[in-house]
C-alpha cells in the first residue's frame, strides 16, 4: 500500500511541476505578446504621426525626379541618399561603387497607323535598351502575334514586317504581379526573336491591366543576336494597341502600315552606387538584417511608386528604429540599390561582396511594390521559419495585415537568398500597381501619405520582430 501511495504521490508531483512550467511557459509567450503588441503599436504611431518617409519621397520625386542608372538625376539621387542617412546618426554610411549601364531616350518616340484614308497617331515609348530606328523612322507592314512561339512558327513570313506582340495580361488573375510575370516575356525578348527572322521592327502592347493612353517602357534584351538582328523595339499603350489590332482585322483589309521613330542610345557603363546605411547590432552584430529598395528609376515620370516608394520606407525603418530607442541586436542595415531596372547591378554587386566579405545575412526585406495599402508579406524561407512568422500574425490583425504567403522577396535581395535565410517582401495593395508602372504618371501625385506610412510601419514592425526572436 506505502509502495502504492507513493508511486501515485510521484506522478502527482511531476504532474504538478508538468502543469506548472506549462503555465509558466504560457505566461511568457502572453507577457512577450503584450510587450511586442506595445512596441508594434509604437511603431505603427510613430510611422502615421511624425513619419518623415513622404517628405523624403516628395524631395526625392519632385527635386531630383527620373533617375535612370547612369544619368545626372541618379547622381543627384546617391548624394541625396547619402545625406539623408547620415542626418539619422547611423552608426555607419557608405557608398558601395557599382558600374551600371547607361542608355538614354534621346527624343520623344512618334508613331501612327498610316492608311488610304488618313493617319492615327500612336502613344508610343522605347523600351530601355533598344537600337534607335534610322534617322527617318521605320514604314512597315505589321503582322500581329499572341507569342514569341508564334513568329517562331511564322519565321520568314516575319522578314520586313513590324512583329505587334498584342497578348493581354490576363484579367482573371487576382494577383495583378502573376498577371504581368504571365506577358511580360513578349517586352523582354520580342525584339530577339522577330530579329532572328529578319523583322525591322517590334512593338509590344504595354503591361497593364487598363485601358488607357499611356506607353510602359521596361528593359527588354537582344540576347546573343549579332548587331544585324537587333532592331528597334517599342511599347505603345493599350488603347492603341486596342485600336492597330481593329485595323489589323476589318474583312474589308483596309491598307495598314506601321510607322514609328526613336533615337534612343546605349552609351559606354557609368558609375553609380548602392547606398548604405547601418545600426550595429547590441549581442548578435554579425547577424545582418537588410532594409531596402532600388534608388533609380525609368526616365518617363518620376518613379514615386517604382520604387521611390520603397526607398523612403526602408529608410524610415532605421528612423523609427532610432526615434523610439529601439536598439537593435542584430545588425540593420538600409540598402538603396542602384541599377534594378535595366541590369540588378546593384543588387548583385552587394550579394558579391556580401559574400566576398563572408557577411551572414539572416534576413532581407524588399519593398518594390508600390506606395499602396500594405496587405502582408511573401516569405521564401525554411518551414521552421515559415512556421515562426504564421505564429506572429495576430500581432498584425489590428493592421489590417493579413498575407502572411509562401513566396517573396524581391529582385535586388534575390541573390542573398539561402537555405537557411528568410527573404520577403512587403505586399500592398496592388490592384492599381500596374496603372503607373514604368509609365509618365508614376508621380508622386499618385502617392497616398497614409498608405506609404503604413507599410513604413509594416516593415518596422516585421523587422523588430526577426530582430527580438530571430531566425529558425
């Protein structure tokens, strides 16, 4: 019976002291809760109250303007940077040289469909890294295709022709990035393609969802076509790619020529810079976290959303840090790329010497989506740190945030991605993306202060959290 009691007086404790660190355990995830919860909304305050990050962009877009790699504005844009960093007290700023190519407009494009009955003007623009057409402009006849497979198909029927890529983003797709990942292909390797087959010419329809009147210009490549095969390329805007195809397809075959003039040239590399800026981590300095966007932008507005936008809020992230006397563990650092548009110098000049200098970066968030409501984050991670996060997402509801996905990160950070590192990206609202991109009316009119300064605070908010728990 003692032998028993005593057995069973055993298991009673261990329950007790089981039970016991399990509330105890319990009560440190509530307590860290309620302490993240408190700084979160700080933040968030901070951001929407005394935020800084639209009047950087207004600076950045209004006083300094389109800064394509290579030019005077993205010169303009580098000191700027610099200056601004340095105005935060930081614990360190520098210039990392990048050498980025440099192509330039020259001219405003001019395009029309030519007919019996009269001539249509087109809103046309050239896309970056296109030959010029000769002096006098190129006359042609147009054949219209859904993808590059089809001028394949077609090969020498395309010899003399101006090849009209006309595929849609697809409007079934929610997520308008899908839809542009899903056409995009036509812009970036039309020329290439209807070079090979002796085409003078390629326009593409432009990558947006509406229909309206303004041309998206974009990078495109010629490939390892030899310099015969290239030829000029541009974008004209949905409407009037609207408007060619109708001509394209009357049953009475009305006469239909294609004119369109660019002096567009690609002039020798240039210098250019990464901006950087950094917090020394308190414990753990050689753990890196990366804030950042690309600093330069397409020539036609002044780049508000893509990516002033992502500028002025990566560097907001080590102000606030800074304002609320956040000081952090892990090393923070604000990285304005150079070069994302027509070439990731930048971005891959950084993982180079990253890796070069053997740098251990545990987490890189990029925001180069626009200045929109933010929505949530896109992970490309390990599931143990996917799993982490899932876990932080109630923190965010009173936010509105609520995409926490599988899939994230951006262009410039790419190449920082590892096996066992979390890569995101911020994720607003992008519905409307697609209106400005690479377009003359991404302004900073279009920029909403509220928006931008809550997804500031979004990314603060992620970023303190990787840098209080760390990562799986």
């Amino acid at each position: 019976m003692k032998k028993i009691f005593s057995i069973t007086l055993c298991c009673t404790v261990l329950q007790f002291f089981s039970c016991a660190e399990a509330v105890s355990q319990q009560t440190a995830i509530q307590t860290n809760d309620k302490k993240d919860s408190i700084q979160i909304k700080n933040i968030f305050t901070k951001s929407l109250t005394e935020g800084k990050s639209y009047d950087w962009l207004n600076y950045l877009s209004n006083r300094i303007g389109a800064r394509l790699a290579g030019s005077e504005g993205d010169k303009k844009a580098v000191a700027w940077g610099k200056k601004e960093l340095e105005k935060l007290g930081l614990d360190s700023v520098w210039l990392q040289p990048v050498t980025v190519p440099h192509w330039e407009r020259g001219e405003k494009e001019v395009a029309r469909i030519e007919t019996q009955f009269g001539n249509f003007n087109l809103a046309i623009c050239a896309l970056g890294g296109s030959i010029a057409t000769p002096e006098g402009g190129i006359t042609a006849e147009v054949i219209e295709v859904q993808s590059l497979k089809e001028v394949e198909e077609l090969g020498a029927k395309v010899k003399g022709k101006i090849v009209f890529y006309n595929r849609p983003m697809p409007a079934d797709k929610i997520e308008t990035f899908k839809a542009y990942g899903a056409s995009v292909d036509q812009r970036y390797s039309g020329a290439r393609v209807a070079g090979k087959y002796g085409a003078v010419g390629a326009i593409v329809r432009s990558m947006n969802l509406s229909i309206d009147n303004y041309p998206h210009t974009g990078t495109m490549s010629y490939g390892d076509n030899p310099d015969h095969m290239k030829i000029p390329t541009a974008a004209i805007s949905t409407r009037g790619a609207e408007t060619l195809s109708k001509f394209l397809q009357r049953e009475d075959k009305i006469k239909t020529k294609l004119f369109f003039k660019q002096s567009c040239k690609t002039l020798p590399d240039a210098q250019s810079y990464n901006v950087i800026g950094e917090l020394k981590g308190s414990e753990f300095p050689n753990e890196i976290m990366v804030v950042g966007g690309h600093l330069d932008s397409w020539d036609l507005g002044d780049g508000s959303h893509d990516d002033g936008a992502g500028i002025v809020q990566s560097m907001e992230v080590l102000r606030l840090f800074k304002e609320l006397k956040i000081k952090p563990k892990r090393t923070l650092r604000v990285v304005l790329f150079a070069n994302e548009e027509n070439g990731l110098a930048g971005g891959n000049e950084y993982a180079r010497l990253a890796k070069e200098n053997k740098e251990k970066h545990i987490v890189a968030l990029e925001s180069d989506a626009g200045g929109f409501t933010p929505r949530g984050f896109g992970f490309s991670c390990n599931d143990e740190n996917y799993e982490q996060v899932q876990g932080w997402k109630s923190l965010f509801k009173p936010y509105n945030l609520h995409i926490f996905a599988r899939g994230g990160g951006g262009a410039d950070i790419g190449p920082l991605k590892k096996d066992d590192n979390v890569i995101l990206g911020l994720r607003p609202d992008s519905q409307r993306y697609f209106d400005y991109h690479h377009t003359s009316i991404d302004t900073f009119d279009k920029i909403n202060k509220r928006e931008l300064e809550l997804g500031a605070a979004s990314m603060a908010a992620i970023i303190y959290l990787f840098d209080t728990y760390g990562i799986k």
